[in-house]
C-alpha cells in the first residue's frame, strides 16, 4: 500500500463561495474529501452537498461509457457503445447537418454546472471554429453586471470580506446564509462590532430570521423602494453633496425624477409601511459605513437590469464608497477578469470573421422549436434544461424533434440525457485539472485531478479536443492541452505557485476603497446617476419603476417565486442522489395561510399550479414565508421526483430581461386550487 496523498483541489459548483478542499488519496482512490482550512474565504468548511462529494463521485448511478438511445426520446434506454463509435457518429451526423443547412444549425448550449475555466470556455474554440450557433446571455448573472454597469461603467463593487468593517448592513435580495453560508461568519464579526442586519426579500428566507430588521416588499417592488429612499435621503439633507458634485453626473435630473417618489406612493407599490421606509432611508443615511449586498437573484425579473441600476445609484447619494466596508457589493468575478486573457481561452479569432447565428441562452426552448430556421443538432453539457431552464414544457418539446441528433456530455443519466441520441460520460471535478475563478471572493483556485477518471469518464476539454480530431479538424489551438490554455488564458499568475498554494489572491486596492475617489470606468469616471446611453435602448435614462408584462391577474392571480431552498442539493445538482433529496422530503408548492383557508388547501393536502404553460400537482405547505398572494415552490427537483414529471420551471416565464440577457423567472403569474 502507497502512503496517502492529499490534493488541492477548489469547488466547481454555481456557488459564490468557490470553497478550497483537500482530497485524501489512497492506492489511486480517493478516500476523504474535506475543507481547505488554509483558505482565507472558506477557512476550511464545506456545505452539507460537497462534504459527500465522493458519494456523488463512487455513485453506482455515473455515466462512465459512450451510451447510444435504443428507446424513445425521453424513455432512458441506452446502450454501451465504445468511444470509436460515438464519436464517429456524432461526427458523420454533424458534417451531414452543416452539409445541408450550415454550422448555423447545429448549436452548443454549454452551462455553469462546473465552473472551471477549461470546463465551461475551452470548448469555445471548437465550436468558433465550427462557426455554430453562438449563445447570447445567460440564465443568471449577466444582468446583474450590466444593470451595474449603466451607472458605474463597470461590475465591480468591493470585497465582500470587508464587510467586517461596515456598521449598517443591508441583503437585499440574496439568501446568503443558504447560497452564500461562507460570507455569514463574516456578517456576524461585523454585528458583533456593533453593526445592524437588515434583510429585504420578498420571502422570509433563514437569512432574514438572522436579520436584526426585515422588510418583505411584494415581488420585484423594489425599485419603487429605492426611489422612495432616494425622496427621503435628498427631502432630509441626507446625501453628500461633496461627494455627489465630484464624482456623479445628472444629480439635478435625479433630483427632480424621485421627488414624486413619496413614502407614500412607494409603500402603495412595495406593500410596506411608509413608516418602515421612511426608518429604512434614515439608517441608510446616517450610519457609516454602510453597504448594500446583493447576488443574482432579483436580476430574474424583466426589468432585472433596472434593479441594479438603480441599486447602484444608492451609495453615490450617501457617499458610501468612500469608507472601507461600504458601498456595493455584488460579485467580485470582474476583479477576477483583470488576470484572465479572455481571447487566449476562448479564442474567437477562429470565427474569421463569419457572422454566425445568434441565440439568447433563455430561449432554448423557443429556438428548438423554431420551425422556420430549424437547429439540427445540439450539444449540451454542465447543463440540466429540463430543471433548469424556464418554459420547461416547450424545450421538452423541442428535444422529442425525430428530426434534432442530440448530443449530452454528463456525469449522470439525467432529465436531459434522457432525450439524447448519444450521452458522454464526464469526469467529476476531483478527476480533472482546472482553474476556478470565484465571483464570491478574490482568491483564484486550483483544482488538481486527485484521481485518474473512472470509467472511460473525460473532461470537457479532452471532450472538445477528441471532438476536433473526429470532425477532422487541424487547426492547433483545438488541441493545446490543459496545463498550455491555463497559462496562456492567465498570464500574469504564477501557475506554478498557484498549484503549490491552492488560491491567489487577484488585484484588488490594498485600502478597500476601490472608488473613494471615484475614477468609475464610465467616460467620464462618474457615477452616471442620469445614462444617456440607454436612450438607444428603449429605456429610461434614469432610474425607472417598471411594471412586468407579466404579472397577476384575474386569471392567474398569484406571483409565483421559484426559488432556491434546500440545503443540500444545488440548482439541479445533487437532488436524486440518496442523502440529498430524500433527506429534503421533496418537491412542494408554499402558500400563505389566508390564501390556504380561502382556497380551501389543507397542510399535506394537493394543489394544482397551473398557466398556460403547464399544469403541476404538489403538496401543500402553509407557512408564513409568503405574502398572501404569493406562492413558492423551490426548484432544483428532477421531473422524474414529481408525481407528474414536470417541474417547477415548465411554469416559468421565458421573457427576456430588460437589458443584459437575462430571463424573468420571477415575473411568473399563475392560479392554484385544491384537488
């Protein structure tokens, strides 16, 4: 027997946190999976998912061969085949589509589900070579950065770490104990040092019962409530005026806009008390440092973009930035991409030029069944769209096409893989190399394979190399290897200290203070408080209360949330594997408990929830976490853990955010009755 050996290795998972961990390695087999007590963010714990990490990875439930469908789409019956064939198949079928109908119809549809660099960009190359389909937007987090950016010309806020130095601060719309549980310990230094907790959400999440105050405004109410502060904080003589006239534009048109934004008027709106918002404004400009910490949550509604515009204009009025410890803070990925050659990783030299056929990553389901420019194939990988993608029910459609070759690259025999023609198998984070960048925290992470791929198991960049070589590709950087792309993608990191250490910490203002004195990377380096730009848009060029299309009505009177809740699954990872999803009970529709008694619904008892885009039965819970006229059901849940085989995203809205790509999940209207 060898001695153990332990392997750095960092979290992979769509998760703030980017965790460092230590795998413990006997004979080849990996034995211990356990925090990385050196790291600075993580410090050494893991959540209740990836502390069974190895369970998922030793799962008699892997992929770990090529599998041709031998059954109908969505049936699940495959059989082994060798890579030889798969490949040879997928690539004959592929020539034969871009022979007939062009690179255009064949389309990548690759997602956050492992977040490594080579993982989720490598394969860029090949399919920039190809000139397939190219995938606009997202599914979370573009609109964040781009609402962002209309008002600071940049993502950027500051280190979520340095909440420690903050005496007021507000979450507003993020559940960090559950989806970012790393930053809390950090949250409770600062109360500890006297600093007060709001919480703003439209539930009442685990996050705001820690909350020293929380406020409950109606679903995507908020920008009403910004402007309301906004009136309050310039009515009192709350804003700092020096600060406003040396780093801001458009102040007086601001100043104008939010004056018929009353306490009052909001309150109308938001369903709050016009004396809670009058408390909320006064906090905001009278403690110091004062900070306002969000994610990527309230981006999913259609005016998504507008939320963090607006946020954005807060700590401009206050003077927020100029303490360390306040200001925004949002994801801190964009400090992380002032390291990464984004044009080394990716590559779209290899377009040459070619204008190839665009889609928006919300609309899946939309251009699979456009019949008029028909995609032919499609390949998806670290992607589960049949939980994770809104409008469920019309991508299912979409992938029954007799006509679609469908390809998917995944560690397990998933709701997706189910339709697929070919399924490949993937390799767990543990068994592959990679580089993780965090948009949680400013340390990069390494991830060193602990262990050879089981099975016949590859990563998605041997994949992307193996798929060139079948399709007969020569051009070279398709082929560069893992270690090669990695330096070439992060030129100014030592790659060779980075894999000693585990983590490095990115550039970041040794004071904390990255815009004390402004120097925002707008045209001007202010704060665009007015932005004319969006004018070309079709959008207000200040900050703008908008109503959804979508919203209740007399048919579908309910706002429904979907959002997430257990703890030990993520996004659709982890939830049909034993001590995850059994151990959460299973899928359920929440309901305030006046609505419940008027609609008759009992606690256990079933309840449709339907729109027009499907119909699904659930168990009932009361609780007080709605607002009457609310409902929740959390997803994450396979179809096949339904009773019914939907999930909750096949009642989703699929319109697209304002601006910046997103989708309005949250802007989803429907009706509920017993059955």
């Amino acid at each position: 027997m060898n001695a153990p050996t332990v392997v750095h290795g960092t979290c992979h998972h769509d998760c703030p946190d980017s965790c460092g961990w230590q795998v413990t390695v006997e004979d080849s087999v990996a034995v211990q999976l356990r925090g990385n007590p050196a790291h600075p963010f993580s410090k050494g714990e893991l959540c209740p998912k990836v502390n069974r990490l190895l369970d998922r990875v030793y799962s008699p439930e892997r992929v770990l061969y090529p599998l041709r469908r031998v059954g109908a789409k969505g049936e699940g019956r495959f059989e082994r085949i060798s890579w030889d064939d798969a490949l040879a198949e997928i690539a004959s079928r592929w020539h034969a589509v871009i022979d007939t109908d062009g690179a255009g119809a064949v389309l990548p549809y690759i997602s956050a589900g492992n977040q490594g660099l080579l993982s989720i960009m490598f394969g860029e190359r090949f399919w920039h070579h190809m000139g397939a389909t190219r995938v606009l937007g997202a599914l979370c987090g573009a609109v964040a950065g781009a609402g962002a950016t209309t008002t600071n010309g940049s993502g950027k806020g500051i280190d979520p770490s340095d909440m420690v130095h903050s005496k007021l601060i507000i979450l507003w719309g993020t559940n960090t104990r559950l989806t970012n549980r790393h930053l809390w310990p950090f949250i409770e230094q600062a109360r500890a040092d006297g600093a007060q907790v709001v919480v703003i959400d439209p539930l009442r999440t685990i996050t705001a019962d820690s909350a020293d105050w929380f406020l409950q405004p109606l679903p995507g109410t908020d920008v009403a409530l910004m402007l309301a502060m906004m009136h309050v904080l310039i009515r009192d003589g709350l804003t700092d005026r020096e600060w406003i006239e040396a780093h801001t534009e458009g102040y007086a048109d601001l100043e104008a806009h939010v004056a018929e934004w009353t306490p009052e008027r909001a309150a109308a709106v938001t369903g709050l008390a016009v004396d809670d918002i009058e408390r909320l404004a006064t906090l905001y400009g009278t403690i110091r440092p004062a900070v306002l910490r969000t994610l990527i949550g309230a981006e999913h509604h259609e005016h998504g973009a507008m939320f963090f515009r607006t946020l954005a204009c807060l700590p401009a009025l206050v003077g927020a930035w100029r303490d360390q410890g306040g200001g925004m803070s949002r994801s801190v990925g964009t400090w992380s991409n002032a390291v990464l050659d984004h044009a080394a990783l990716t590559r779209p030299d290899l377009l040459a030029g070619r204008d190839t056929r665009t889609m928006w990553m919300p609309h899946l389901g939309r251009t699979l069944t456009d019949s008029e420019h028909p995609v032919r194939a499609v390949f998806l990988a670290s992607v589960n769209p049949m939980v994770s993608v809104p409008n469920t029910e019309l991508v299912r459609e979409g992938l029954l096409r007799d006509d679609l070759f469908t390809v998917v690259h995944d560690q397990f025999l998933t709701d997706t893989a189910r339709y697929a023609d070919i399924v490949l198998p993937a390799t767990t984070h543990i068994e592959a190399t990679d580089v993780v960048t965090s948009w949680g925290h400013l340390y990069l992470g390494w991830n060193e394979a602990a262990i050879a791929p089981l099975g016949e198991a590859v990563s998605n960049s041997e994949l992307h190399r193996r798929l060139a070589r079948a399709m007969g590709y020569t051009e070279p950087a398709l082929f560069d290897d893992d270690l090669t792309v990695l330096r070439d993608s992060l030129p100014t990191v030592d790659i060779d200290r980075l894999r000693i250490d585990g983590f490095q910490r990115v550039p970041y203002p040794e004071d904390g203070r990255p815009f004390a004195e402004g120097g925002f990377a707008t045209p001007s380096g202010k704060v665009l408080l007015r932005c004319d730009a969006l004018a070309a848009e079709g959008q207000p060029v200040l900050p703008t209360y908008l109503t959804p299309a979508e919203a209740p009505n007399e048919q579908y009177p309910f706002a429904l949330l979907t959002p997430k809740h257990h703890t030990r699954f993520l996004n659709s990872s982890y939830s049909q594997l034993p001590g995850h999803g059994d151990r959460e009970g299973g899928p359920f529709v929440e309901v305030a408990a006046a609505d419940a008694d008027r609609l008759g619904l009992q606690e256990g008892g079933t309840a449709r929830v339907w729109n027009d885009r499907a119909s699904l039965e659930l168990p009932v819970r009361i609780s007080n976490r709605v607002r009457d006229g609310l409902v929740a059901i959390p997803w994450g849940w396979w179809g096949t853990q339904h009773a019914d085989g939907k999930v909750a995203n096949s009642l989703t809205n699929d319109a697209l955010t304002d601006w910046g790509g997103g989708v309005a999940y949250c802007d989803t209207a429907v009706a509920v009755a017993a059955v």
